[in-house]
C-alpha cells in the first residue's frame, strides 16, 4: 500500500505561497509539480486540476482543499503540499477560504490504491490538531514533517 509520505516530498511541500485566485494557484500546483512528471508539461497538468475543480470545488471546508485528478502519461501517483500566505476563495461547501492544499495527482487507469490515498489525506485533515500544525510550519522541511508524523500515527 502506497503512504503520502512515498509519494510527497520537502521539495513539493511549500509555504507563504502567494494565493490570488483559484485560478493562479491550480497554475503554480502545475509549475512545482511538472518538474517531476516526465513527459507532462506545467499547461496539461494545469488543464486537467482545472477540468477537475469545474466537475466540482475540491474544497471541503475549514480552508482545506484537496485539489486531485487523473492523468493521462502519469506513471505513478504525486503529491504536493501547500501552505498560501493569504487564503483563496475555492468555492468551497462550506463558503470558507482555503490557505491549505494537498494535492493528489495519480495515473488515468486510477484504482482503488488511489482512492484510498484520499482517504487517507482526508481523514488526516480532518484533524484540527494536524491542520493548525501544518499552519504553523515556517519552511517545506517542516511542512512535510508534519505529514510524515501524522502518518506515522503521532
């Protein structure tokens, strides 16, 4: 079984990222994700998180959103994480702007392991204990360690 931890990096977890709009975001997600996605480049990425959102906002409320797709050409599932310095309206259900989001990206064929990854990111943010520590975190090495040790049950 695959854990965000495998598939997120210090590299792909971000602070004080400026937000702007919904739209700018999914763009720079694009841009930090691209690098690591042979054979995809930062506009196909972009097109398909945004394909994404119109099916429906990704955003679950206390400013939390987990924006996710399929991708044709990706091989193995992708993670990022960000922390905006100011929040974002998302649409989200509950009208509350987001500062976080988890991203998930994971190939066309998606099975069931991919939906449990996000499960797994869903049922952790439900936590306000993790969303206030991810908050809290000053740089990308903080950031995801507090993924890791939230996935290492602590």
């Amino acid at each position: 079984m695959i854990r965000i931890e495998q598939i997120l990096t210090p590299g792909r977890s971000q602070v004080n990222v400026p937000g702007g709009s919904k739209k700018r975001v999914l763009e720079q997600i694009a841009q930090l994700v691209a690098p690591d996605l042979v054979g995809l480049d930062q506009q196909q990425i972009f097109e398909a998180l945004i394909a994404r959102e119109r099916l429906g906002s990704t955003g679950f409320g206390n400013g939390i959103a987990i924006p996710h797709c399929r991708l044709a050409g990706c091989s193995q599932p992708i993670s990022a994480l960000i922390h905006l310095d100011h929040a974002v309206d998302f649409d989200a259900i509950d009208g509350a702007p987001v500062d976080l989001l988890f991203v998930l990206l994971v190939p066309q064929e998606a099975t069931d392991e991919h939906l449990e990854l996000l499960r797994q990111i869903a049922s952790m943010l439900d936590r306000k204990e993790l969303r206030d520590s991810l908050r809290a975190a000053t740089d990308s090495q903080a950031l995801y360690q507090v993924v890791v040790h939230a996935q290492q049950g602590h």
